[in-house]
C-alpha cells in the first residue's frame, strides 16, 4: 500500500509537470497496473519466483510514461524517475535499474525498431508489463485523444488518424505475435472485439451529425 500510494502521487505531480495529456495519464497508469497484476497472477502457477518481483512489475506499470519519448527526453525523465525512487522508495538498487530498464525498452516503437532486450531472470516481468501496455491499446478513443491533444486539433482528422492506427498496429497485435502470456492472448481478442465496437458506436453517432 505505500509503495503504491508513493508512486500514484509521484505520477501525478509528474503528469502535471510535464503537461501529459490524459490519454497517457493516471486513468492510463491505473489501467496498465491493474492488467499487470493480472497477467502476474495468471503467471505465478508457472513461474512462482515472479512474487518476488512484484515491486518492479508496478513500479514499471505505474511510471512508464513518466519516460515516454512523446512527451520528454526519455532519458531525462528515466534520471527523475531514479531519482525520485531512490530518495523516497525502499526499493533497492537492483529493483529500481530493472524497472527503468523495463520503461526504456517496452514501448511499441522501441520493441518494433530494436527487438525485445535480454534482462535475464526479469524477462518475464518485462512481458507482463508490456504486454499490459499494449492491453490498454485497445481503448480506442485514447488515440483520438492523443491526437487532438498533440498531433492535430481537428476531430475528424484525429479519428482517422486514430482508425489508421488500427489498422496498421492495435488490430495486428496477435498477428505479429506480441503476446507471450496465455492471459494477454485471450483477453486481446476480446478487448479486440470491444474496438470494433466502439469503432461501429462512432460511425452511428456521426452519422447522425
């Protein structure tokens, strides 16, 4: 519970600091918590020592855009968010280098551009965490979102830009072979399935305009 109520306030004096639209924010940050802890859960039959890696899993869930490239210099908001861990957290040494290392290195355009990196014993906790990323993907309007908040201002472009996404990268998640978890795979088709929907609900609502 302290750890979580640390980090949770951290993120949103961050998110403040550095002007992150809400498609990247808390609600953005809770999400990907709540889908790593039950990708975790799913996975401890299997691989039971992943209890012990609990910390880094939502440490690396919580602060993960605090980092983001979109928003920051990556590599400036991974020195903030050391420090800030080391000064306020019990974390250890060890805990907070995996879980920067874990932000660095899950994004969509880093895996896609340099691969999945090798961190050894933490591998898995690295999936769990991305693959929790990419499950929250799936909320389509985050991309219109995004989009009139930091690409073009314009509804209509920001949808298309947003179905174009769609296209190209969220609805071809399980055909590039993204998920690694038997959770993510199954709960990705349906997530998929809630997208089309939600896709369907805005055509009848602007067909109405």
């Amino acid at each position: 519970m302290v750890l979580i109520s640390k980090l949770l306030r951290f993120a949103v004096n961050s998110i403040h600091m550095f002007r992150i639209d809400e498609s990247h924010g808390l609600s953005h940050a809770i999400n990907v918590l709540h889908h790593s802890h039950n990708i975790l859960q799913s996975e401890l039959p299997k691989h039971p020592y992943l209890d012990q890696q609990r910390n880094i899993i939502y440490t690396s869930a919580i602060l993960h855009d605090i980092c983001d490239k979109k928003y920051m210099n990556q590599q400036a908001g991974i020195e903030y968010i050391k420090g800030f861990l080391h000064g306020n957290t019990s974390l250890t040494f060890e805990e907070i280098e995996t879980s920067t290392a874990i932000m660095e290195t899950m994004s969509y355009s880093t895996v896609q551009k340099n691969g999945y990196p090798d961190l050894g014993k933490y591998q898995m906790s690295y999936h769990i965490v991305r693959e929790a990323d990419l499950l929250d993907a799936y909320h389509f309007d985050r991309s219109i979102i995004y989009n009139m908040n930091n690409v073009d201002e314009c509804f209509a472009r920001s949808l298309q830009n947003a179905l174009n996404l769609f296209d190209n990268r969220v609805f071809m998640h399980n055909t590039h072979d993204l998920f690694v978890t038997d959770y993510s795979k199954k709960l990705s088709k349906l997530l998929e399935e809630d997208s089309y929907a939600r896709i369907q609900k805005w055509k009848q609502i602007l067909s109405h305009d």
